[in-house]
C-alpha cells in the first residue's frame, strides 16, 4: 500500500528541496502538497465581518495557487501526480489537524535551520509539528 505523504509548501528553497526529497525517496508514495494562508490576527481580525475582508486576503490565496500549481508541474516533470490543498490558518495548527484528520502517514517538510535566538523569537512550524505530529515527521535541510 502507497504511503500519503503530506509536503507542506511556502515559498523557500526548504520547500522545494522537502518536496524533491518526497518524489524521490518515496516514488510510490500518494504526495499532497499544502500551503496554509496565514490569516492576520489582531486589529484587522476585530473589523473583518469574513476572512475574505481581511486585507491580502485574495492575492495570498492567488500566492498559494500558484505555488500549488508550481509544485505540481515540478512533480509532473518528473512523471509524477500529486494532490494540492490550501488551508488558512496557523500554519503548524493546520498542517498537523489536516494530516491526522486525512489519514497521511507522513509529513516531509523544509527548514530554515534557525538557532538559538532566532527560533525563540520567530517560531519554528517545523518544529512545532514535529512536536505535535502524531506521524512520521521528515525534515529536510536545503544543501
């Protein structure tokens, strides 16, 4: 039985090379890729009678089409069919909630390898998935 695999996708080089890393390690693989929009929290949040008021809101959900399509021509290229999907919301909320929710047996995703005060201060989605993925976490570091 194929594996699903869930490549979460931003728009770094980390997400390109986690999503290379899929097509070629796991070629039997069901691969889905995923960008979550960030929705804007405070201020703008409190006015916005939908998501879609928010400000940026439709030219993010154009941004993540077309990374979506981006990466399925890149898979294509190599002979392979994946699925997309866009979510909007915390990133690492929403990539581990759609993964056990959609019965993915792994998730293979990029880091920006940030250390010490840098990750404190930014966040690290990957590292927060890892922490809370009840599956497989793979993290691939751009060489």
């Amino acid at each position: 039985m194929a594996r699903k695999t869930l490549v979460p996708m931003d728009d770094s080089p980390q997400a390109e090379a986690a999503l290379a890393y899929a097509l070629e390690e796991f070629p039997e693989a069901a691969v889905t890729a995923m960008h979550v929009v960030r929705l804007p929290e405070g201020y703008w949040s409190a006015f916005a009678g939908s998501e879609e008021e928010l400000p940026g809101y439709e030219r993010a959900h154009d941004r993540a089409r077309a990374l979506l399509e981006s990466a399925a021509r890149t898979a294509a290229d190599g002979g392979r069919d994946i699925e997309t999907v866009v979510k909007r919301g915390k990133p690492a909320r929403e990539i581990v909630e759609y993964a056990t929710e959609n019965g993915f047996d792994q998730i293979v995703m990029g880091s920006h390898g940030r250390h010490g005060v840098d990750r404190v201060l930014l966040g690290s989605v990957s590292e927060s998935v890892v922490r809370r993925a009840p599956m497989t976490v793979v993290v691939v570091h751009e060489q």
